[in-house]
C-alpha cells in the first residue's frame, strides 16, 4: 500500500545567495536522478512510493529525441535544483491528455512545434533567488521550437506568478491527470521567454 509520509532527506546548506554562487549548467540527469528526485520530493511533497514511480518516468523521457536538462549546482556541488524537457510530440502520454482540453478551448494547435517543459523544481530553501527563472529561460533560450508549453498545479502558487511573469498563458485549466489529485493548467509562452529584472523562483 503506498504511503503519504513524506521524505524527510537531508538539505544542503543554505546560505546568503547571489546570482554567481549557484552555476546553472549542462546535467546528466540519468547519473544524479536519485538527487534530482529528492529536490523534487521536497520542492512538491512526494511520499517514497511516488518517488518510486517517477523514476523509471523520468529515465524513459530522457531517452525521447531532444530531451534536455539542466542542473542548479552550489559551489560545494550540490544539486539544488533541475529542469528538463522535450520537443513535444502528439504521442506522448502528456500531450494525449492535455489535447482534449486544449482543443476545447481551440488552442490545440500549440501541441505542434513546442518545447515541453516537462519538470522544473528547486529545492525550498534556495527558491526565491531567480534558479527557477535561469534554469527555464537557459533550457528554453537553446530550443529550436518557437514556443513553450507545460502543466502546472492549478491553483495561485509561486511556481505559476513566475511562469505568468515569463511570458506563459493559460491555454486550458481543471486539467485532469490520471492518479493526480489537484487539476492542472496547461499553459504556454512564445518563445524567447520574457526577462526579469528581479526573478524569484
């Protein structure tokens, strides 16, 4: 039976941050999944039986054409924070869900020719330092596609005012996925993304 407990990992230090003291750059997700998944686990709150499941979801999307990552890493090494994603395609899992909903609202035609921000998290104690605005605007600055689009919780959380800010829109919202107990947003944004002066994410 799965349990709702949460993981209780151990966090990297947390110290007084600049823009210089955390290296966004190139990560083999594949080889750190393990540290990527306990930052999610304590940026989104998943149990140890969900962090199970994610795994092998995360390895499978890797192996996708284009599928990219970035990692947010402190001076010591440590991994605080990730991003990847994938040109989207029709096929995969995601796009067959959200597309009855965009098409709803007529902007299916956003499934074609975008970059699926597929997860983005930081851990709690390094958010509101702009890692979330870097590492989606430096994932994203590199896609050949003309847009972006991903999901997030529907509700008025951080993580949506920054995308908001970037420059993403609602295309659809109470999204339903299988298993996930909140609705969802479907959002998206041309791309380059929009700067900010003062980022927080």
């Amino acid at each position: 039976m799965a349990t709702r407990e949460r993981l209780n990992r151990p966090a990297p230090p947390t110290y007084a941050l600049t823009m210089a003291d955390v290296v966004v750059q190139a990560l083999d997700l594949a080889a750190r999944v393990d540290e990527a998944l306990a930052v999610q686990a304590l940026a989104f709150g998943l149990s140890e039986d969900e962090v199970a499941i994610r795994r092998p979801i995360v390895l499978r999307h890797l192996t996708a054409p284009g599928a990219r990552a970035l990692g947010a890493l402190t001076p010591a090494g440590h991994l605080v924070g990730f991003i990847y994603g994938l040109p989207n395609d029709r096929g995969q899992w995601w796009s067959t869900v959200v597309e009855p909903y965009l098409r709803r609202a007529g902007h299916d035609a956003w499934l074609d020719g975008a970059f699926t921000i597929t997860e983005l998290h930081v851990h709690p104690g390094y958010q509101r330092h702009g890692i979330g605005a870097r590492l989606i605007t430096t994932l994203t600055d590199a896609a050949a596609e003309p847009r972006s689009i991903l999901s997030a919780v529907d509700t008025d959380s951080p993580a949506r005012a920054l995308y908001h800010r970037l420059g993403y829109r609602d295309l659809a919202r109470g999204v339903l996925f299988p298993s996930a107990p909140s609705p969802y947003a479907v959002m998206g944004a041309p791309l380059p993304l929009r700067r900010l002066h003062a980022a927080a994410g």
